[in-house]
C-alpha cells in the first residue's frame, strides 16, 4: 500500500511503547508501579463530583447537537472571568477557542502560524514538540537545558536560535520535568522576544510565543507567572494553551482552550472546524457551570493537590534517601504539575545475566522487569539516550504504591555491576 510522505515518515508515541512493555508483563500477572503516562488512575483521582453531576444533567437537559465552532458562548465568558481572576488577564469571548482538550490547540497553533520550513524553537526536554514540528514540516530547534536552571529555558539559552524564528514554544509548570519558570527567567526570555521583533522589518513574521499552562493549577509552594502579565505589550504575539485535563484530574473529558490575539484564535478556529476537534457540548456546558464557581473549585483543587503532592513528596524522600546511601540516584524538588524529576545514572552497568545496560532505554527496561518500576527516560521528550533522566508521573500510582516501590528499585540498582 502507498501512503503520503508524511504518513511513511511519523515517528510513534516513544511512551506508548513503554506502555507495551509494562501491559505486557502486567498481562502475566505482575504489578507495577506505572509512572509513565501524564494521566490518572480515576480510582485514586476521580473528577469532582459536581462535576460529574453537571455533566450529567447536561446530558439529560439535551445538550447533544454541534457546539459553536469557537465553543459554547457560556464556556468562553467562564473562561474569561476565570483569565480576570486568577492570571490578571483580560481576554474577550472572540479570543478564546474550545476544543477537545488541548492537542488540537496546539496543533491549531503550529498550522495557524508556522510555514513549512519556518524555525519553531522548544526546549528539550519538552512534551511533543518535535512532533508538532514534522506534522507541520518547520525546522525544529531542540535547545537542550541542564539540571543547573532545573531544565527550563533561559534567555542565554534561546538567544543564539531566535533570529528569524517563527514560534518559541514554552511551557510552565513543565512537562516532563514539573518544573517551573521564575519570574526573573520569563521576565529576561519575554524582554528577549520583544527585542527580537523590534529588530523585525516591517511585514516581516513576528516571533510568537506559544505558553503552554495546562499545569498552571497544579502548582506546590511557587507561583505562576506567564508572559503577557509580565509584559503586556507582548499580548498580540502570546497564544495560550489551557483547559480542565490537568487541574480537575478530567484528562477524558476533553474540554481545553486557548486565548490570544483574536486574528490567530480565528484562523485557528476555522482550521478546527475542519478537522472537527470540538469539545462535547455537554461537557463544555458542565464546565461553565462548575468553573465558574470559584469556592467550589479552589475545594477540589485544596485536596487534590495535597493528594499530589504526598506522592510526589514520598517520591522524591525515596530518592534523596538512596542517594544518602550511595546509590547514584538524585531527583529535583517538585514544583508543580503531576511530574518528579529523576536522576538514575546506570548506563554503562551490567545486569546479573551479563546484559550491558547501553543507554537510558536499557536502564529503564531493567526497571520494569527488575524492579516492576516504569519511568519515561528523558530521550522521549527530545534529549538523547545517553542522559540519564526520567519523567516519573504520579498519578497513575496510589501512595502506596510509590512507598512499595522504593525497596525494589533499591534491590534492583543493588544488582548492577
């Protein structure tokens, strides 16, 4: 069969193949601790009930017809009152894009902007970035960030790579890292785009900012800062990515949104009106209605991010308490999100059966046969193999779990020669 260049050339999801492999043990009876996909296990993180309830009345009150291409009206005015209240943004309805969670957004974003060939710069690791740049076909710059500015970008960083650039695409708190920006980080990156597109001739692209903050909730002890509260003058060249996924542990409900300036957020409307990538009508009806009590909301979010955060608390104590006993191990403080960042540095050992552990793929494979661990090595967000980091998600694993899994990564890195 012959098919398009595009389709011969994609490259599969790098974390759905680690899915294989720990469904495939789990199908012979083994139980692992699964921290690998962005998700929740809705049995240890359900939605919020009235939530729930919402969107069963929506479906008894008959909310089953096409939604409006840009979202139903009563969604975007929540969604602006919710920009007013909790970011000090001020977006109209017209600039604000519903959609089925935030992929098709973001998609949105690329074809709405980007031209074959274009410069998109991300940092790496980032989330599906290098992806968004082959379906696009723009010339990714992957720009590689260390632990030392806990992996997110600087304007030192980014400076070499933004002349002549289309898109720069950021995300705060980060995945895969649950890192996050401070405000003198985006402050100095934000100066550095406005100096960029000053240096622009006139009808010459401007350099967008992509703000992926579908984390922005998620957050433990630092404050969310985004780029057009810092710079306001930036706000026709910032489209924002943001939905319900992430905060209310609703990643299948599939209501996300964007907001920008309403000439990119039009274009990207009609190009979703194409592919047909709306939001369910019933839930985004629902969610109007619960977002927009705030009491109620910030009840949820109290408890839900107490929950998250014991996880990855216990995570990270797990980690620091086998690098005080020499195990070459190490884990970065969570920030925000549902992600720790961990050190497992073991390329270069061999197993008992003589197996030499070639890069971080290796190594997390013995993870899950040996200690019935599953991570995601960095190498799936844009790095290569031979770093030895990886995303650890919690939300798939109950507490106990996490605790339980300790002693057998312990018993397994013991092995190693």
């Amino acid at each position: 069969m012959s098919v398009s260049v595009l389709a011969k050339s994609l490259i599969g999801s790098e974390i759905i193949k680690i899915g294989h492999e720990v469904n495939e043990l789990k199908s012979k009876g083994a139980k692992i601790a699964n921290l690998t996909i962005g998700d929740f296990d809705p049995s240890i993180f359900p939605i919020p009930s009235e939530l729930k309830d919402e969107i069963v009345n929506a479906y008894n009150e008959h909310h089953t017809n096409y939604p409006p291409a840009d979202g139903v009206l009563s969604l975007r005015k929540t969604i602006s009152g919710i920009l007013k209240d909790r970011y000090e943004l001020d977006f109209n309805t017209d600039e604000i894009l519903v959609s089925g969670g935030s992929r098709p957004l973001i998609y949105a974003t690329y074809l709405a902007l980007v031209d074959p060939g274009d410069k998109v710069i991300y940092p790496a690791p980032s989330w599906n970035n290098n992806h968004y740049c082959h379906l696009s076909s723009a010339e990714g710059i992957a720009v590689e960030t260390t632990a030392e500015t806990n992996f997110m970008p600087t304007a030192e960083l980014l400076r070499p790579y933004v002349k002549g650039a289309t898109l720069l695409a950021l995300c705060s708190p980060l995945n895969p890292t649950g890192t996050m920006f401070s405000k003198e980080q985006l402050e100095e990156i934000c100066d550095l785009v406005i100096e960029e597109n000053k240096s622009r001739a006139a009808g010459e692209k401007p350099l967008y900012i992509m703000y992926d903050q579908i984390y922005s909730l998620l957050t433990f002890g630092k404050e969310h800062i985004n780029p057009v509260s810092l710079r306001p003058e930036l706000r026709d060249h910032v489209i924002y990515i943001d939905g319900i996924s992430k905060c209310l542990a609703a990643t299948g409900v599939r209501v996300g949104w964007g907001f920008g300036p309403a000439e990119v957020v039009s274009k990207m409307k009609a190009l979703l009106t194409h592919i047909g990538a709306w939001a369910p009508k019933a839930e985004q009806v629902a969610v109007a209605k619960y977002f927009a009590d705030k009491e109620l909301v910030d009840q949820f979010m109290t408890s839900f991010k107490e929950q998250i955060q014991e996880s990855l608390n216990a995570l990270y104590v797990g980690f620091q308490q086998l690098k005080s006993e020499g195990f070459a191990v190490d884990a970065i403080v969570p920030m925000g999100a549902i992600y720790l960042t961990l050190k497992i540095d073991y390329i270069g050992k061999t197993t008992e059966s003589g197996d030499l552990l070639k890069d971080s793929t290796d190594v997390n494979s013995y993870l899950i046969k040996e200690a019935l661990a599953a991570f995601v090595p960095f190498s799936c967000f844009g790095t290569d193999e031979t770093k030895s980091w990886f995303r650890a998600s919690v939300g798939g694993c109950s507490l106990e779990d996490i605790n339980e899994m300790i002693p057998r990564i312990k018993a397994a890195l013991s092995k190693l020669k």
